[in-house]
C-alpha cells in the first residue's frame, strides 16, 4: 500500500483536536451520498418510463404506417401488403381503416376511434389482440367489436353487450341525411396499459367501418392506412424509405418516433435537466470536501513538517490529501450508488409511486436502474471529489517545515 494512502487513512482515523472537522467531513460523505443516489434514482426513473412507454406504445402502434400522399384511402391493399412483406426487416403489414364514431350503449355516449381490422393480417402485426383481459379472438365474428378497458367500465358495458357506433357520414334516406349507424356485440376488451388507447378505441371488422365510412365492401378494397411491424424498431426510418422506394412508391410513410417525437423529446430534456439540478448537490458536497481539507492542513500543520523534515517531499504531501478527498469520495459514491439502485428496485418491484392514467397513460412509476448509468455517475462524483482536492493539496505542500516548527 503506496506510503501516502497509510498516511490518508491514519489521518481520517485519527481523533482531532477540532471536532469541526470530523463534523464536516461527515457532511461531505453524506453529501455526495445523497447527491449520486437522488441521480440514480432519478435516472432510474426517467429510464423506466421511456422504456415502459416505448413498449407499449410499440404494442399498440404500428412500427410504420403507409398513407397516400393526397390524404385519400389506399386501395388492393392486399397486393400492396403482399409486396411490403416482402421487404427484408418486415415481419407483418395489416390494413385499417379509421373513422370517428359517437359509441353507445343505450345509457352512455362516448366519442371514440374506431380501426377497422382484418383480423388474420392483425393478429400478426399487433399485439392488442393478445392483451384481452375478457373475449377470446376466437369468438370474434362478423358483427363484433373489441373495446378498451377504460373506455367499458366509463360507458358500464360488458362482455356480450349490444353497442350502436354512429358515424359521422351520413346516407340519404326518405326523411332525409341521416348518420350511419350499425350496430355490434362486445365480443373483448382489452388493456394494452396505455391510457389513452384503451379509453378511446375500439377494433371492429373491417367491412363494418368501411361501411359506416361510406364505402361498399363488396365493391371496394378501400383502406386508410397500411401499418407495419418490423423486426427492429430503430431502423424505422431507414426501412420506412426502402418500403417506398421497393414496394410502394406511390405512398408516403410515417413512423412511430416521428409520431411520439415530442413525448420522447420532453424524456430527454427531463434527463438533462435531472443531471444539471441534482448534480449541484454532488458539487456542493465537494465544496464541503474542500472546507475539510482546508481545515485538516491547518489541524496538521506540525504533522506536515514533521512529515517533510524525515524525507517526504512536496509530491507526497500533496498526494496525502488528495487522497484524503478520493476516499471521503469514494465512500460517499459507494453508498450513494448502493442506496439509489436500492430504492429504485424497491419502487419499481412494489410499484410504490402510484400516478393518474388519464395524465401520464400508466398507473404508476416504473424504475429501470442501470448499471450504466450508475457508473458514469460514480466516476463523474469521484472526479468532482477529485477536483476538490486540487487546492488543499497544493496548499499543504507548499508550507515550509521550518516556518511550520519554528513556534511549535
């Protein structure tokens, strides 16, 4: 063990004559304790809501979705679709036909979404399908229709019930325009755990919507979207523009981060703001890191000299104390690090931070601590504490044993 780390450690073992100093370099420890472990778990955070709404918003939306250029529905979807799954990186393409409708049930209104599906092409694409917590996909028929949890229990409709969707089209009748209206069994309800996807859409067949959207299915393959799932779901830029430029160029293409580009945008902005206000914490305990040195240079005066007159140049005296700082930094790291990553796992496993869906679209925090995180913290404390150090050190080396002995 290197002669200036013994010398550190005796140091901070020592009892002093001036309490203070004990005092303060308890303050420091804690203090970058609490600074790393409040930025760990505040990065947890952020990371586990990124991460949680990404995975949902990548179950309940399309990885890319195909449109038309001039805002009119896509018609031979089927040929269009057999082509896109073609394209390497595309795992399944499915239609949909979206239309706004009043939803009722006889006792509730509520405006919703409604997305026309085929359900053999979905069930490859989406994961919805898979989230029912009632119905089965097997008793999904003709005249059916799937509805999100949040949307049943606003509206109190259940499993089995008859729900009329009006839409906004309207059709020429003797007594003049009137809306279209069908009607349709509950046939599911799901909860993709997303708030607003469950509370404002529903899946229908598709020959359905295309009706209440005007169109004849007999006659028409018309369709407004196509939307895509993708084996990796960070090239869908990239793949969105070879879909085009391959299979179809007639239509333009949006993905799923340009259509949650402000949602992920404000989680960035949110972590750099993290890092800038917590990490004045961490710079306030190395302030406090610099009292204690200061202090100790003047409670060791004598010792320094001592030191200095036996051999020790200037060199190991500085290291003396910045080794001093390193190790109150290292501890108070090294608690930090253990402390945050505890709380986080703690939150996350027993979901202790509950929060409003209709706000924030999940019904509590989730935490997803990483190591990665933990250790660009740990090393960004230990260099602050580090830094501290500089000046102490440097003062400490620069007394004269003589000057220093001369009154003692």
């Amino acid at each position: 063990m290197p002669f200036e780390f013994i010398v550190a450690l005796r140091y901070l073992r020592a009892k002093r004559k001036q309490a203070a100093v004990s005092v303060i370099t308890g303050i420091s420890v804690v203090g970058v304790a609490a600074g790393v472990g409040a930025l760990i778990v505040a990065l947890a955070m952020n990371t586990g809501f990124t991460a949680d709404l990404q995975t949902k918003l990548l179950g309940a939306q399309p990885h890319i979705t195909l449109l038309t250029q001039n805002g009119e529905g896509i018609l031979n979807y089927r040929d269009i679709i057999a082509r896109v799954e073609q394209v390497e990186g595309v795992v399944a393409a499915a239609p949909a036909l979206h239309q706004y409708v009043l939803l009722s049930n006889g006792f509730k209104n509520a405006p919703v979404l409604m997305k026309g599906i085929v359900p053999e092409f979905e069930a490859r694409r989406s994961t919805v399908l898979e989230s029912l917590v009632e119905g089965r996909m097997e008793d999904f028929g003709e005249h059916s229709l799937l509805m999100g949890e949040e949307l049943a229990n606003s509206i109190g409709s259940f499993l089995g019930d008859v729900v009329q969707a009006q839409s906004i089209e309207t059709v020429v009748t003797p007594a003049g325009r009137v809306p279209r209206r069908h009607e349709f069994d509950l046939g599911g309800i799901f909860r993709t755990g997303l708030y607003e996807y469950d509370a404002q859409y529903v899946l229908a067949p598709l020959w359905k919507v295309q009706r209440l959207s005007g169109y004849d299915p007999d006659t028409s393959d018309q369709v407004s979207s196509i939307e895509i799932q993708i084996a990796d779901p960070n090239l869908s830029e990239v793949l969105g523009q070879r879909i085009i430029d391959e299979a179809a160029p007639a239509l333009a293409f949006t993905d799923w981060k340009t259509q949650n580009r402000g949602v992920f945008q404000a989680l960035q902005l949110e972590r750099l703001a993290m890092w800038l206000a917590i990490g004045l914490i961490v710079l306030v305990a190395s302030l406090n890191i610099v009292g204690t040195l200061v202090m100790m240079v003047v409670e060791k005066t004598r010792d320094i000299a001592v030191l200095m007159s036996m051999g020790a140049t200037r060199r190991n005296i500085r290291r003396v104390f910045i080794a001093q700082g390193v190790i109150i930094g290292t501890i108070g790291t090294a608690s930090g690090v253990f402390l945050g990553n505890l709380i986080a796992i703690v939150c996350d496993r027993y979901q202790l931070i509950r929060l409003a869906e209709e706000v924030w679209s999940i019904d509590h925090v989730p935490f997803d601590p990483s190591w990665t995180d933990s250790a660009v913290v740990a090393a960004a404390a230990i260099l602050v504490s580090y830094l501290a150090t500089l000046y102490p050190s440097r003062s400490a080396s620069s007394l004269e044993p003589v000057e220093s002995l001369r009154y003692e």
